[in-house]
C-alpha cells in the first residue's frame, strides 16, 4: 500500500520547489530513492547500539525488537517499491550483494541473511531472469554454503535461508499458493445444484411418506431421485409429486396447464394416454411375467402407447416423436428389474420435439425388461390410475432393424507407420528410387508421423556410411519440398537425437561428426535457414557439435559460404561456447582443435602477438604497426579483436611476473612481483589503449576479457582488483565503463558474482570519489 502510494505521489508531483531555497527543481523519486538508500546501508546501527548495552532492561528489549522489525520493514518497503519499477534492477543486484558479503561478526551476518531472505521473498521473482542467471546462480551458491554454516548462522536464519533456496526451485510460488490452488471438496448442496442445472430437477429431503419408505443409500450420488418417495422441483420452482394423486393428474396438474406444455388443459383421452406412460416408466417386472403398474395391472408395450399418442389429432404432440419408428425400441436382452425404474417426467418433453436422453433410456430398460414375458404379443388394457378405461387389440412386438455402420478406412497404427518407414528407407537406400518412396509416404497419409519419420531417417543412418546419410538428407530435401515434412519437424528430430548424445557418444566415438552432416547437407541443399540451426545450439547447448558442424559445412558449401552465413547470423562464437569456459583463449583453442580456424581470423594473429610481448622489453610502437598492419578496420572494431588484444597482454605480463613458475597465486604475491607485474602492463600500456579508441563499448570488453581471464585462472588472489586500479590510473577505461559493468546483468561472460565480491569495495570507493568530485 505505501508503496502504490509512492508510485501516486511520484506520477501527481513529480519535480517540485526545493524546500531548502536552491534554484533547481527536486525530484520525488530522487528524494524516495537516496531516502532507501540511507536507511538500507544504515540498517543494522541501531541494533548495534543496543548489543553494547548488554544486558538490556525490558524496555530496552521491546525497543530493539522495534528497531528489527523496522529494519525488515523497510527491507520490504524497497522491494515492494521494486516491483513497481520505481527501483532499478541493477540496484536491487547490488542490495543482494551487500548482503551476501562477509561479516567479521556472527550477529552482522545473521542480521545481513534475515534481510537477504525477507528481500529475495519479495522479489525473487522479479530478478530471476534469463540475463541474470549467472549472478543468481552465485548468489545462490553463497546462501546454499550459508545455510550450513552451523558456527556463524543459528538455526533460524539457516531454517530460513533453505525456504528461499526451495521458494526458487519452486518457481518463486509459496507453498499455501500452491496448497490453495487446489480445489476443495464440494458440499451435498453443491453437488445438488450441479445436478439441478444439468438434470433440470432439484431434489428435495425425503418424508418417509406413503409405501416406500426412506430411500435406501446407493453409491449413486443421485440414488436418491427415484419416484418411490422423493419430491422433484422443476425449474420454475414448481413441486412435482409422483406418487400423490389426491386432486391432481399425473403431472400434478390441478385444473391448469400441463407441465410442460403451452396450451389448454388436457383432455381425458391424452391425460389417459400420458398416464399411461408415467405408468410404463414407474412399471415393475419379474422375471417371467409382463410389467405390472403399482396397482397391479398389467400394462402394453411401450410401442403401443407412443403409437397411439402419434396419432391422436388432439393431443399437443407430448408422445410424438418420443418414438420415432419402431426401430427405436431398444430389443436387446437386458438385467431382470429389481424395482421401480425411475425416470425423469415425460412433461419435461417440449412441444413438438423429442424427447430427452433419459426418458429414450428408460423405454429401452422396460423393453429390455420385458423381453421374454411378452414374447413378441403384448394382450394389455389400457388403464388409468386404477380404473379401466378400454382393452385394445393385441399389439405384436416389432421386429428390431438392422442399422448396417459404414465401415471406416482405418489409420495405420503407428508400429505400423515405423514399420512401414523403416521398410521405406531401406529400399531407398538400396535401389535410390526416389519417386517410390515419396509415393510410399504419401500413401501413409499420416502427416502427425511427420516429426518420427525425420527421426526414423536420423536413428537408422547415424551409423551408417556418410553416402548413406547424404542419401537419407537427399530424401528429406525432397520430403520438405513435397510438404510431406517440415523445417520444425526436421529441427525437432534433431534436438531428439542431440539430447541422446550422452548415451550414444559411448557407442559411437564419432557421433558429433556424423550428427553434423544433417543439418549441413540441409543448409547447402538451400531448404534448410541457418539461423535454425544455430538456435539449436544457442548458449553453448550440446557443445562442441556446432564447431563440428561448422567443419561439416565447410566440407559440404565451403569456408566462405560459412563465413557469410556466420557475419549475416550476427552471432559471435563466444555466444556458442558453454558459459564456464566461455573466454576468448579457449575460444581459440576450441576452434583450433575442430579444424575451423578460418572462422576466426584472429587465430593467426593472436600467436603474433603473444610473441611479440613476450619479450622482457616490448615496442609497444612496432607491435600497434603489426597489428594495424594485419587487420583491417572491421576486424579492429569487433569485440573479438579488443579481447585478443587484452587477453595476450595479460598473458605475456603475468607468465612473467604473478603466474610464473613456482609462484603461489592462491596467495598474495610479494611486493617484487606486483612491482614487476605493473612495470611490463605499463609497457603495454598503448598497445591496450590503441585498441579500445575511447569507444565506451570496447572498453567494456577490456573489463569482460579480464573478468574471463582471471576465471581461467581460477581467480589469482589480487590480481583482479590490482588490474582494475591499473586501468583506472592509466586512463585506459573510463569511471563511468565501470559502473556499467557493475550494473550489467548478463551472463554472456563468467565469473561476474565473483568478480564483483573482490572489487565491490573499490568500486563504491569509486563512485563516492565521483560524487565528492561532482559537488565541488
């Protein structure tokens, strides 16, 4: 609520007249944002006030439980002020870092995990995304080691750092949010409505009136709307009484219209009729004898009476049509009925229509029932509720039709379709008939197989001889271009079988070679977009077969048609390579090894230049010359080349100083070795400056190329820190390229959440520095 206030406030004020008589306008969220910002880094000085004062008095305890509660409130605050981007995401990363950081004191760090928790609550959610991957998983790591850190945590706060680890894998749902989501149990009167809009009928609690007595309990939910002593409602609200006919019809009619039906009250002739079908649905039978009514008195067969109501000039139809022929009559042989058979009301048939599902079922079980006691003549007077109003002619039992069902082309099943496919691509291969097999898909007619048929063709090749597979990739150009396939199914079946590689690599040591010349024949036959295939390994995904398919294609189309589609694509290879070894040294590596060096032209390059430094005094002058000399401008202004540069500097002057032989870089390195250190980085100083040309991006590459480099080497202690304070001094990256990499959250480069634990210290000293510089 306070904060939608401060979202309403922010949007109706706005700038206003500074209170303090300063001529410049001041912004609400200005004022909201260095307000939060106080009192998030001032948060635990009110508790430590108090932990001096031990022991404390009761008043005293009440007012340090009020400056905790206070401190975990305006955690919250800030992350409801969040949610409402009326925070930055970047300062939301770094509230979480502040709070992982390590504290000297047990109770610091207890203080610090209680505000992370309370914050990652809050909004977990919002930073948990795809960019920021790479600084949750860090994030994380440190609060999984926290949560078993028994000497330093007590057993609350660990007890609450495990509820955020298991609050993420739970998708940031809570655990009553799940619970609440499930639906609860239905009353009986919920179930009675269900019933009631679906039926039409309400039922009502039983009297235990007339003969039958309370109704017996039956698993059916609805055993209790039989006619023998249960009361029905009919939509409007009206009371429908089977077995009472004290003053009434059949229908509970008292002199009014019939129930419903639109017209004057009926005639003695159709109320007989209408009686007489109630009758036929509350019948009993025994096995052997004909129904009988309630009263004892035997009753016609169904058809007679529906026939007698067809045609009958008076009546409003109630009948017509609830048979429409005599092949409507159900004859087949059914269970002996064990008591009356319960039914909804005929009135509930409209005018002129048919009648409802219920009242057809309920002639075929007394047709059913009545089978053999009729035996095919029916002698039967037609009675009213007790009293006899006439006898009519024996009425024979039609016989039922036989209702031939058009016979249906039955789908193959789909052992079938795999039988058939392997068959299919087995004479293909043998005899190369093209025609014929196309002409064998097409008479499968089941295009839903289209994506296990591309699987078929990659299962039953992958360990055949490359001709074979460059005959089955021939097939599918020719599938895709009949419609029989397409580039989703192809690229689905490649994921399949991309995603078995684990198990199959064990079998067949050439696995990614071979998987490659699918997708290669595919983009050079021209049917298959490129950018298909690279979203398949996009991030680094089943690495290293995309170096492997380069190499495939580059057999296939050619080293400069792979050379065109990778500038079009707009994707660098680092973007291809997994993120733990995503730098550019072993970027090099990797492409050296598969044999596709042509795709970095820089490959070349990068080993003149590391020789070229690593002399004990390099011409910083003559290598700028080389290296303008050997690249052209397009290659100088790319990411790749800025990072080749960096990496081979760093390279050349720690092999000679803080990572050479016999030097511990697990610890701190004497004061000789950082002095030599920072004499050889200073000599290469303008070979690192020339690269960047005061562009803010390529500085911001300088940063990520050290960042990997010290990941490579799993983190040389100081070396980071000592390298940006060096970058810094000698005005190679900018104040302002700093706080950008701060406040990056992409996981395009590893090693950031580390990275930032070393140098968070010096960047916040950075950025005091700059605001001190701004207000003199």
């Amino acid at each position: 609520m306070y904060a939608q206030l401060c979202v309403r406030l922010n949007d109706e004020v706005g700038a206003f007249d500074n209170p303090s008589g300063n001529p410049t306008k001041t912004v609400f969220r200005r004022l909201l944002l260095a307000r939060c910002q106080d009192e998030f880094e001032n948060r635990s000085k009110m508790s430590a006030d108090y932990e001096k004062r031990e022991p404390l008095s009761a008043e005293e305890e009440e007012a340090r439980a009020d400056a905790k509660r206070k401190m975990l409130g305006n955690i919250r605050f800030i992350g409801e002020l969040a949610k409402l981007d009326m925070l930055a995401e970047s300062i939301l990363h770094r509230c979480v870092q502040q709070l992982l950081e390590k504290k000297r004191s047990p109770l610091d760090q207890a203080e610090n995990a209680e505000c992370l928790c309370n914050l990652l609550r809050t909004i977990g959610s919002k930073i948990d995304t795809d960019k920021a991957q790479g600084l949750m998983t860090q994030y994380f790591k440190r609060i999984g080691q926290l949560s078993q850190n028994e000497t330093r945590l007590p057993p609350r706060i660990r007890f609450l750092l495990e509820e955020v680890i298991q609050l993420r894998a739970n998708q940031w749902r809570p655990r009553r949010a799940a619970a609440e989501a499930q639906p609860a149990p239905r009353t009986i009167s919920e179930v009675r409505e269900e019933a009631y809009r679906e039926f039409g009928y309400r039922a009502q609690p039983a009297n235990n009136r007339g003969r039958g007595g309370p109704a017996p309990v039956a698993s059916d939910p609805f055993a209790g709307l039989g006619h023998a002593n249960t009361d029905f409602a009919n939509p409007q609200g009206q009371m429908f009484h089977p077995g009472n006919n004290q003053g009434q019809n059949h229908y509970g009619q008292s002199g009014g219209w019939s129930h419903g039906s639109n017209g004057p009250p009926l005639s003695d002739r159709e109320e007989m009729l209408r009686g007489q079908m109630f009758d036929l649905e509350t019948a009993t039978a025994s096995p052997g004898l004909p129904p009988v009514n309630r009263h004892g008195a035997p009753l016609p067969h169904p058809a007679v009476v529906a026939k007698m109501m067809k045609g009958d000039k008076g009546s409003r139809a109630l009948g017509a049509g609830l048979l429409k022929n005599d092949a409507e009559v159900n004859l087949r042989p059914g269970r002996p009925a064990l008591g009356r058979v319960s039914s909804p009301s005929v009135g509930q048939v409209k005018s002129g229509g048919s009648p409802s599902s219920n009242t057809m079922v309920t002639a075929g079980r007394l047709a059913n029932a009545t089978r053999g006691a009729l035996g095919g003549v029916a002698d039967s007077s037609i009675t009213g509720r007790g009293s006899s109003r006439g006898a009519t002619s024996p009425a024979v039992m039609p016989a039922p039709s036989v209702v031939k069902k058009k016979s249906k082309s039955k789908k193959p099943s789909r052992k079938e379709l795999q039988k058939l496919t392997a068959s299919m691509l087995d004479e293909y291969i043998s005899v190369q008939d093209e025609k014929e097999a196309l002409l064998c898909v097409e008479e499968m007619s089941a295009p839903y197989f289209a994506d296990e048929l591309v699987s078929i063709v990659f299962n039953r090749t992958i360990e055949s001889a490359s001709a074979d597979r460059a005959l089955a990739c021939s097939l599918l150009s020719k599938l895709h271009a009949a419609d029989h396939i397409s580039i989703a199914n192809f690229i689905q079946a490649l994921e399949e079988l991309l995603g078995r590689r684990a198990e199959l690599i064990v079998d067949l040591p050439h696995f990614d070679q071979y998987i490659s010349e699918y997708p290669s024949h595919g983009i050079a036959a021209g049917w298959l977009p490129f950018i298909d295939v690279l979203r398949v390994f996009a991030g680094g995904q089943h690495f290293p077969v995309f170096f492997h398919f380069l190499s495939s294609l580059s057999a296939i189309a050619g080293e400069e048609k792979v050379k065109e589609l990778m500038a079009s694509s707009n994707t660098t290879l680092l973007a291809l390579v997994p993120e733990s070894t995503r730098t550019i040294d072993n970027l090099f590596d990797i492409v050296e090894k598969a044999g596709v060096q042509f795709v970095l032209p820089l490959h070349v390059v990068r080993s003149g230049l590391r020789e070229r430094l690593s002399v004990d005094q390099p011409d910083s002058v003559a290598i700028g010359k080389w290296l303008h000399e050997s690249c052209d401008d397009d290659v100088r202004k790319s990411e790749e080349y800025v990072m080749m540069v960096m990496s081979s500097v760093l390279y050349a002057v720690t092999n000679q100083s803080s990572l050479a032989e016999g030097v511990d870089s697990t610890t701190a390195p004497e004061k000789g070795i950082i002095e030599k250190e920072k004499t050889l980085f200073n000599l290469c100083q303008s070979v690192v400056q020339t690269a960047v040309k005061d562009s803010s991006l390529l500085q911001l590459s300088i940063i990520f190329a050290l960042q990997s480099f010290c990941f490579q080497h799993d983190f040389p202690k100081g070396m980071l820190l000592r390298f940006f304070r060096a970058l810094y001094e000698l005005d190679i990256v900018e104040e302002e390229v700093f706080v950008m990499w701060k406040e990056d959250i992409s996981s395009n480069y590893p090693g950031k959440g580390k990275s930032l634990f070393q140098v968070n210290s010096w960047l916040t000293w950075l950025q005091t520095a700059e605001e001190e510089s701004e207000s003199d």
